[in-house]
C-alpha cells in the first residue's frame, strides 16, 4: 500500500481543528512534497522528518513521497505534525499496519535523530478527539500527564519515533487500558509571596479588598507612593477562592494552548494571578496575530488581572479592556475567520493621584491643576463606570506602622470569602450565574430586591451622584456581595450605603 491517512490535529485560537494527514509514496523522482496551506515551520517538517526516520533506524527508499495535510483552507503553523507525517510515511511503506492507525490521533515534534517533544494544547486536543468518539491519542511523553486528564481517553506518550511505531504495530489492548488512567487531582497551592497580616493599616483597602475578591467585583486603589497599594494587590492572590473542576480545566486549556504548563503539576488548581506593565500594547491585553492567540486577559481567566501604575498605561490601550470587562470575553476578527477567547477575570488596579503622588496634599504636591488634569484623564468615565469599587489609600501613619495590633491574615480572610462565595453558589444554582459581579440588568429585580427605605436611598443617590445605568446596576451588586458577607437574605439600608462609599472616591479626583 502507498498510500495512508492519519489523524492529527491544530489549535486555532482555542479551537481544536481535526487535520487529516495524508502520505502517498510511489515511484518516481525522489522528492519530498508537502502541501495544505501550509507555514513555513510544517513546510520544514520535511528535513526533519527524513532524517529522524533514517536515523530511528528505519528503511526509507529513495521514492516520490507526498503529503497532504487536510482541509485545505484552514492554516496550519508549528511543529506539531512532525510525528504523524513520519507515522503516515512508515505506514505507506507498509511498516504499520494501516488498520492500526485508524483510531488514533497522532500529535508530536521530531528532534533529528527521532525524539518526540513537547507540543502546546494537548489538554483541549484530547477533549474535543474524545468528544468525536476518538480513544487513543499517542501525543509526546512530556504531555502524557496533561493528556491523561481527559478521562476515558488513553493516552500514550512516547520518547522516540520507535517507541510510537512499536505500540502502533503491538496495539495491545491491556496496554492502552493501563494509560487510561486519570492522573492525579491533587491541589497544589503556589507559594503566597505577601499576606494581609504584613500590611499595617489601611483597614479601608483590605475590607474593600475583601468585598471585590467575595463578588468578583473591579478594584481601583488611589493614593500615594508608598501607601501598600501594589503589596495589597499582590496578597489578593492569597485569598482568592479555589477555582472547582471544571473551572481548572477551562484555566488549563488556555495554559495548554499557550504551552505554559508544568509538566509534573498539568492541571491548574489555584486561580491566576497576572501582573501586566504598563507598557504592555493592545495585543499583548486582547491577543493577536496571524492566527490570534490569547492576551494577558485570557490568561487571567478565572482569576485576577493586576494593572499597576493605571494612568501610565496608553489610553488606547485602557480602552481595550471596556467590552471584555463587560462581556467577559473577546471577538478577534481575521479575514480568515473570527475568533473568541474566554475574558472572565477580575481587574484589580493601582494608581498615583498625579505626577509626583501626592495630591491632595498640597503641602507636598508639586503638580499644576493642568498637569493633575491631564494625568487622571488618562482614565475616561466609561473605563471608571466599569469599576465597583474604586478606594483611597492614605500615607500609612507611624503609630500603624510601628503598633504591636496583629492584622488578620489571608488564611482568615480567604475562609470568609469563600462562606461568601458558598452563598453565591446555592443562591444561583441551575444558572449560569457563578457570583455576584456576573449579575446581568435583569437578573438583579430578582436577586438585588431593595425595601422602601433602600430604594428612596438609591432614588437620592442616582440622582445627588449623577450615576448612569451601568454605574447603579454595579453598585446594587457590590450591595449584594456585602450582604452576602453579613449573613443577610435582603439588601439593607447598611448595605447600600457602604457600596456608595466606595464610588465616591472616584466623584473626588474625577468630578
């Protein structure tokens, strides 16, 4: 037989696209032609997999070989498809029986001398091939771990070229049986760099802390240099509430398709953490590319976004984050096709009150109204409207600073946060609401209903406060999640006043 076909696959964005690879070899001139809209690293593939044929020790006669990677129309990048065009080649040669290869999916990167390495997006290729009633998937050994999460998949992972072309020809039941096993589920905490209890203090920003993580709300700290504002952003990573199975999966399929996994520890149980520079472009945020793949945004997905130094970031850039802050995802369109990628994060940001820090100590300050004018302009309405809570930190005192109170650590704070997020969870079961800050316009008649008092209070404030639409629907959530940490069925009056206090600082620099 000259001719063979084996199924691999390609990521495109986060979506999984199944590529039929195609080998025909037969007489002729000895040459070695790929096509199927193909990048320059898979046109490479071909010197690469020669010679790591050659040198597994496996015959290859001087033959007109061909090879197609199917669909046509969709691009294929990267050096995934190394392996099954070696496998497609052997079987066409007659080495591996074609029946053999029938339902297995192949995916792996060929060194010269025939080691299989590691590939991005194993995780998301092993779930959609079983989805497609695909039971096998031989994928590298340093992806086995990653593979094996996806149960009732076996998965096999293989060192070499030899290693993949002997189970091939052996194709012994009891052996894909034993790599079926699920790995472990075990969470392994990262390492909390800061706690709470090392930030003396600012009592204010840990509590409105405390209530974003518990709703999943945005967080604007304002203040000084030096006022614990970034170490306050870094210890939120200490209380967030761990993420379940699915979620995991979810962060880990981005994490796979980035290839920003840990080969001993595959599947992600602690939410991310990501810290971006403020000199960081619209596409390092969003994604990109020829083939977009996922931004800083993306891969904060089910976790928190930290923007440091806010107003040095390019407006233009700021600007980006509106539509996914508010949809919890983002469209890329390419003249190929459009692509979407989860954006369900948390933004967490820090920010000076201007130039040298220090407004509104005019005793200190050194800027002109026009220079302080300028610098929170950086920051448009629409971007704050899109901020639950917005906090001012003030110098730290000495007597905070040198007093012998212990602060609560994050350890506490993390367990009251996750009874809060407990309540969220059995309040919204049987929807596809998770917490508080997902809370659309409709959902809140049922979910964030005021008494007479309350609403005459927030009558008063629409109206005193200028707010718009997007701004009262964000304070009623906020309201909800400060509820939910009292204890309490109903929004109350105590509620709702805290949850105006905390966009009232933004009505001080902003106007």
């Amino acid at each position: 037989m000259s001719f063979s076909t084996i199924l691999s696959a390609a990521i495109a964005g986060l979506r999984v696209e199944f590529v039929r690879v195609e080998a025909d070899v037969s007489n002729g001139l000895p040459v070695f032609h790929m096509v199927g809209y193909l990048s320059s690293e898979v046109k490479e593939a071909g010197e690469r997999v020669r010679t790591a044929i050659k040198n597994s020790g496996f015959d290859y006669p001087a033959k007109r070989t061909v090879i197609n990677l199917s669909p046509a129309t969709l691009r294929k990048k990267g050096a995934s498809f190394d392996l099954p065009i070696a496998v497609s080649i052997l079987a066409s040669l007659g080495q591996i029986s074609p029946e053999k290869i029938e339902k297995c999916l192949i995916i792996g990167e060929l060194s010269l001398d025939g080691q299989v390495r590691k590939v991005p997006g194993i995780l998301p290729i092993a779930m959609e091939a079983l989805e497609n009633g695909i039971t096998c998937c031989i994928v590298p050994k340093e992806n086995e771990r990653e593979g094996r999460l996806v149960k009732g998949m076996a998965v096999i992972g293989v060192e070499n070229l030899c290693d993949a072309v002997e189970f091939l020809q052996e194709m012994k039941g009891e052996k894909a049986g034993e790599k079926s096993e699920t790995g472990t589920m075990e969470d392994h905490a990262d390492d909390v760099i800061s706690d709470f209890s090392e930030i003396k203090g600012q009592e204010n920003v840990k509590r409105a802390a405390e209530i974003a993580v518990a709703g999943g709300h945005n967080l604007l700290m304002i203040g000084p240099p030096g006022s614990g504002k970034s170490m306050t952003a870094k210890c939120i990573a200490g209380i967030l509430p761990p993420p379940d199975i699915r979620e995991s999966i979810e962060i880990t399929k981005i994490y796979s398709v980035m290839g920003l996994l840990n080969e001993d520890r595959p599947l992600i149980r602690t939410r991310p953490f990501r810290e971006v520079h403020h000199t960081a472009t619209r596409a390092a945020l969003i994604g990109g590319g020829g083939i977009p793949q996922p931004g800083e945004i993306s891969l904060a997905h089910g976790g928190v976004l930290f923007l440091d130094e806010l107003s040095e970031f390019r407006k233009s850039v700021l600007e980006v984050l509106r539509q996914p802050l508010e949809e919890q995802k983002i469209q890329i369109s390419r003249t190929h096709g459009n692509y979407a990628f989860p954006a369900g994060f948390m933004l967490v940001a820090a920010m000076n009150p201007c130039p040298c820090g220090y407004y509104p100590d005019m005793e200190k300050c050194t800027c002109t109204p026009v220079q302080i004018q300028n610098y929170l302009s950086r920051i448009s309405h629409p971007f704050l409207d899109r901020i639950d809570l917005c906090v001012e930190a003030s110098r730290i005192r000495y007597d905070d600073l040198m007093g012998e109170h212990d602060a609560e650590s994050s350890a506490v704070i993390r367990e009251r946060v996750c009874r809060a997020r407990e309540i969220q969870n059995e309040r919204y079961k049987g929807t596809d609401i998770l917490i508080n800050a997902r809370l659309k316009a409709e959902d809140l008649k049922h979910y964030c209903v005021l008494g007479k008092r309350e609403n005459n209070l927030m009558e008063r404030a629409f109206t005193v406060m200028g707010l718009t639409a997007r701004g009262y629907h964000r304070i009623l959530r906020t309201a909800r999640t400060i509820a939910d940490m009292d204890g309490e069925t109903n929004i109350r009056e105590k509620h709702l006043r805290e949850a105006l206090g905390y966009r009232m600082v933004d009505r001080k620099y902003w106007g």
